[in-house]
C-alpha cells in the first residue's frame, strides 16, 4: 500500500510538543503549531508522542517533481532538534 499516514494527535500540552516551542523560541523563532501528513504520522498513530520539526532551510513544492530545499540555516534545525532531545532526555 502507498500512502496510508494514520492519523491522530499529539496534545499541545505534552512535554514533548513544549519542548519543540521551547527550543524554536531558543533559535530565536516563533512556534507554530500545524498539522500535516509528516513521518509523525505513524508513532502518534500508535500511541506514541511524536512531532515534526523543520529542518532549519526554506523549501517550496512539495511531492512535486519541481520539490526545491534551500539549506539556509542547517545548523540552526539541527540544534533545534538537540535542543528538544535534551529536553525529552531530562537534561535542563
């Protein structure tokens, strides 16, 4: 089968979706909370907290044959996403 992206939901309360706003306003962002068909799609579907980051560039098209992905700010995703899995490790 292609394409089958269960679906559910990770509470904007939960420690794990906290962090990911914690970590974006570290990085000197604004969060955004969405919902979107992303590879969280299969452990919230089984009942396991899960979000979706961005990875620190600019895209456009996406699933498209003319997809694009600018790496403008790589280190930044990457240390965002440090940054939430120190924070669901326990590490202050």
């Amino acid at each position: 089968m292609i394409g089958n992206r269960p679906s559910g939901i990770t509470p904007a309360d939960h420690s794990l979706v906290q962090a990911g706003l914690d970590a974006t306003r570290a990085i000197g962002r604004r969060p955004a909370l969405a919902t979107a068909s992303t590879d969280a799609n299969i452990p919230i579907s089984l009942g396991i907290p899960a979000i979706a980051l961005g990875a620190g560039g600019r895209a456009g098209e996406t699933h498209r044959v003319s997809e694009w992905y600018e790496n403008t700010d790589g280190p930044v995703g990457i240390f965002r996403a440090l940054l939430v899995l120190a924070a669901a490790a326990g590490i202050q």
